[in-house]
C-alpha cells in the first residue's frame, strides 16, 4: 500500500520539477520570508515555493510565471517549521481527527500517535484502512506499536501476539515500538518483548521507554535491550540520568505531570547547554488542558526560562524530526519537506498567526478555516456502547472492607475501611466512597471502597475507563445506578447524579471512550465536570486520568483488572471479581 507520507509518484515528482523549470506554477509563494533553518540555527531571508503538499524551492529567485499563484509578502514575520507532537495518546475523551484538527490551530501538524485502542478494538487490516483514511485529512499522523495494554486483560494473549505486532511494526506509518509500560516483564526475561524490540531496531525504528523513577542501572540495562527514548523523567537530575546512559529525553508537561517548568530550570541549573536530544511532549493530556495552547505553550515556556529561542523551537520540531528518521520530511523549512510552516508575528511568541498543513491554510491572521474532513467512525466499529444488561439490587452488596486510597490524580495504595458498607449511602463528612468496577458484557464486577476520591459525591458512572469494564463511584447507591442508567442510554460516557437527578454528562457515543465532537464544544463539558467534581471533594488536577487509570498496572500499587483487586508489586490479586448473572433488557 503506497503511503502519501513517505514518498510521492513518479508524475508528482516530475510536476515538482517543472515547477522549477517554470513550465508550471507553484501553487504559494511566500515571499520575503524571515525562516528558521534548522541546519543552520539561524534566521535566513527566502523566498518560499511550496507545489501541493512539498516546498519545492527556498531561495533568493521568484518565478516568473505566477499567474495564478498565490502570493503572500511575510515581511515583518517569522516562519518556523510545523510543530511535532512525539508522544500523543488520541483517545482522551476526543478522537484523532478532532485532536489533530484543533492541535492544528496551534501550530502543531504533526503526531507521534500510540495505537493502542486501534489495537485492541481493530484487525491490522481495518486499522490500517482507517490510517490510510487520516492520511487523506491535511494533518500527519504516524503511529507507534505497542506491545502490551498497560493493564490486565482476560485475553492478553489473544490480542497482542507476534503476527499483528509485526504486522504494525512494519506499516510505513509506523515509526516506534512501545511505549514499553511493561518494561518490568523485559528484565525479568520475556523474551516475546525482546524479540518485537529487536524487530523494531531492525527495521530502523525507535523504542520509546515508560520508565518512572528507574535507577541508574536500570536505565543502562534497559538501553542495551534497545530503549531509545523515555518521556518520564520528573526532575532535572534525572532528565540527565536518561542522557548520560545515551538516551535521547522528552520533556514532558502535561494534565497528569505538568513538569516543564521545574526539568527545564534544573537542567539550565545543572549547566546544560546543548539542546538537540531533548524534545517536549503534552503526554496525551485531556481536552481542559488544551485550551489555551498545546506545544506553543511548551515552546513558550522554554523561551521563557532561558531556552535560547532557536533551541526551544527545534526542540519542538527539528529533533523530534531527527530522531524519528523523519527528517526528510519534517521539521525544517527547506526544499522537499512536506508544507507545514507556522507564521509568527514575534519569534518570542509561538503561538501562530497562520498555519500551512500539507500544503494548505488551515489558519489564516487569527482564525481557523473550515476543514471538511472527516470520518465515518461507524465503519470502523466506533459506535455507541450497546448494553442489553442492566444492574439489580445485588450488584450493590459491598461488604469487603479492602479498597484503594487514592494518593494522587493516579498513583494508589491499600487500606482497610472501618465503615459500615451494609447501608444504602455512605455519610458525607469523610473522602471514602463506593467504587464498583463492572465488566461491559456484565459477566463480572468488583465492589470495593475507595479514599481520596471525593467527600460528597452522589454518584458518578464512567465508561471512560479500561478496555474491558465500566466503573461506578459515589456515596449514594441509588444516585450510582441513577447515573449508570443514563450511561447506557446516552452509549457510553461519563454522567454525574445528586439527590435523583443527573447533574452532568460527558457523552462518549464512540466506544463510550470518545466524544464525536470538535475541541472546542468538549473542552467546557470536561470543565465543568472538574468544576463539579472539585466542589464535591475531588482534590487532585485531573479525574479523567484517575477514572481510566484505576485498572492501570504500570502504575502502583493497587489496581481494578478484571482478574480482582490487584497488587501491582507483588502480582497478586487481593480479591476475585465476583460472577454476575446477566439480566438482559
């Protein structure tokens, strides 16, 4: 299957040509153009021809025939090569194209996607199809190949196998393996893992790392079996840590670690002067985080701790390029490179005035133009969640006194609750709540207790969750199956109920994971539900990521899977799920 990102036909290739030779027009000049070279670290005058999707031409000369070119004079501006997203997760709560879309509007043109979702829900061959249909919009997708859930799957084996893990690892669209959360698994000998990353060097093709608080040793071992990046450091000691032992570092801020600002000023503490294996990454943050900015803000934030500018913008562009092999393409403005080019009015302020994507406006001085893409996520088995079961009163029957103490936005402990479960609501004057984790075919639920969640929540339910279960929460039953039924009613999503009435919804009619609506019309219902959930207790930054990653066991210490209550260190489950019997509606 022939991939528009890596190469064009033989015609496109000589009408590029002729452009050149004046035998044909280009279809944009941007004329008198102020432009970072990338090669260079520097701002050279050009005069810009872009043909289609390409730069054919970055130079002194114009054309002489530009009839029907369209000529824009950049005097007075600054043009920087598109912005690359290396590490996004377009699943969270919105879809690909709409994140895409709107990243756009930023600057940003380009996405390292995790393919997780398509993973587990798609065929390589239908999944591939639908890549093929993203390629069509004007934005760049490339994609990584994971190699484990980041949780407990009933069907672990079945899904991630050697013959679709390779199939996807050798799609051209496919530019890293990982990330690698279950990286433990790695160095304790699983050879499956060790032979897909061998594969992925192969086939020239990085390995992104997952790798919270790992030592020294640790990371040295984990390069010689082939890590190449990791996006996890949290200070700036051990950003360096990752550089030492040859690692190229992602400096990330995001929903769930807004860091930037503290690894950027501890690494011009610690002396750094050279920039070229850092990037900056967003992490898959949630829609609220977006509002004001996605990489620009990075890039903003780097200009103002010091970065020198050139640095912060090839940190955003031109190394992620570099690394990613993608650099014939991507992250410079020069002769051959897709069209993507941010107009500035200021160096010192990313955010840009207009943006080229492929070759086409998609801002112009201050605001978006109208794109016309879109996708029929129904063909590709995005459709609303469908549940032909409902919960009965006996599903409610919490009586087992082990829970999970939720010390942060995710990370988790256990503890053992003195309260009486056998009630119909929980007293509002502690943080301990209800949590019932139930499987989306309804074969199975765990009921526990959870600390730390909210104070004076009546109840919340969530499809927004891991790739098997739904989840409820809250002090009061009836306003917890209240807000399950409007759940399966709306197909999937997140909904809140207080005292018989449902109070908020996010719906998520995709997989009950994401919303079929732009950024812009989700980013104030996920606000509102932070405002809501805030108000009733919810103390940490973002109660989506606590919501999808109470089955995550990358992460410690105790976790929702459909095996039971899960002891992440010591691998072992705490508490089966109990069976259910199915009452079909």
């Amino acid at each position: 299957m022939e991939n528009r990102r890596y190469k064009w036909n033989n015609q496109q290739l000589r009408n590029h040509v002729k452009v050149l030779d004046g035998e044909k027009q280009p279809s944009i000049i941007l004329k008198n153009a102020t432009y970072l070279n990338s090669y260079l670290s520097r701002w050279d005058t050009a005069n810009i021809w872009i043909d289609g999707d390409r730069i054919v031409y970055v130079g002194d000369d114009l054309p002489a025939n530009v009839r029907e070119t369209e000529i824009i004079d950049c005097e007075g501006k600054y043009l920087v090569p598109g912005y690359i997203e290396p590490h996004a997760h377009p699943y969270q709560e919105y879809n690909p194209l709409a994140f895409a879309k709107y990243a756009a509007q930023f600057g940003t043109t380009t996405l390292i996607n995790d393919n997780l979702v398509l993973f587990v829900l798609l065929n390589p061959e239908k999944a591939f199809d639908l890549l093929e249909e993203l390629d069509k919009t004007p934005y760049n997708m490339y994609w990584w190949c994971r190699f484990d859930p980041q949780t407990e799957l009933s069907n672990h084996g079945e899904i991630f196998h050697t013959t679709d893990i390779l199939q996807w690892l050798r799609h051209e669209s496919v530019v890293q393996g990982g990330e690698l959360t279950a990286w433990p698994k790695l160095l304790e000998g699983d050879d499956h893992l060790l032979s897909w990353i061998q594969e992925a060097k192969r086939l020239n093709k990085r390995i992104e790392g997952h790798f919270p608080g790992a030592s020294e040793r640790t990371l040295a071992k984990l390069k010689l079996l082939g890590a190449d990046c990791d996006h996890e450091a949290m200070t700036g000691r051990e950003a360096l840590a990752r550089l030492k032992q040859g690692y190229y570092v992602s400096l990330r801020d995001s929903s769930i670690r807004p860091d930037l600002d503290i690894l950027i000023k501890e690494l011009l503490e610690l002396g750094v002067q050279k920039f070229d294996r850092f990037f900056v990454t967003t992490d898959g943050s949630h829609p609220y985080f977006y509002e004001n900015g996605m990489t620009d803000a990075l890039i903003k934030k780097l200009i103002n701790h010091g970065v020198p500018v050139i640095d912060a913008y090839q940190m955003a562009s031109y190394n992620i390029a570099n690394y990613y092999n993608l650099e014939h393409l991507h992250g410079s403005i020069a002769t051959g490179r897709i069209a993507n080019i941010n107009i500035l009015g200021d160096p010192k302020n990313p955010a840009p005035e207009s943006v080229l994507a492929k070759g086409k406006w998609v801002k112009r001085n201050g605001g978006a133009l109208h794109d016309a893409s879109r996708i029929d996520w129904a063909a590709y088995r995005f459709s609303p969640l469908s549940l032909k079961w409902s919960l009965t009163g006996e599903d409610f029957h919490f009586a087992n006194p082990l829970g999970i103490h939720l010390i942060n936005n995710v990370i988790t402990k256990p503890y053992e609750t003195d309260l009486d479960l056998d009630c119909d609501g929980l007293p509002p004057d502690h943080d301990e709540c209800f949590l019932m984790m139930v499987a989306k075919d309804g074969s199975w639920r765990i009921n526990t207790v959870v600390k730390g969640f909210a104070e004076n929540l009546g109840g919340l339910a969530s499809s927004y969750s891991g790739p098997e279960d739904l989840l409820l929460i809250g002090k009061n039953k009836q306003d917890m199956r209240l807000a399950f039924e409007r759940m399966k009613e709306i197909g999937g999503g997140i909904v809140l109920a207080e005292d018989g009435q449902i109070i908020h919804e996010i719906p998520l009619p995709l997989i009950g994971r994401m919303s079929d609506l732009e950024m812009e019309a989700l980013i104030p219902l996920e606000k509102k539900m932070i405002r809501l959930l805030k108000e009733r207790g919810f103390r940490h930054e973002d109660p989506a990521f606590t919501l999808s990653f109470f089955s995550a066991t990358h992460l410690p210490f105790i976790r929702l899977t459909p095996h039971g209550l899960y002891d992440v260190k010591n691998r072992k489950v705490l508490v089966p799920p109990e069976k259910r019997q199915i009452t079909l509606i």
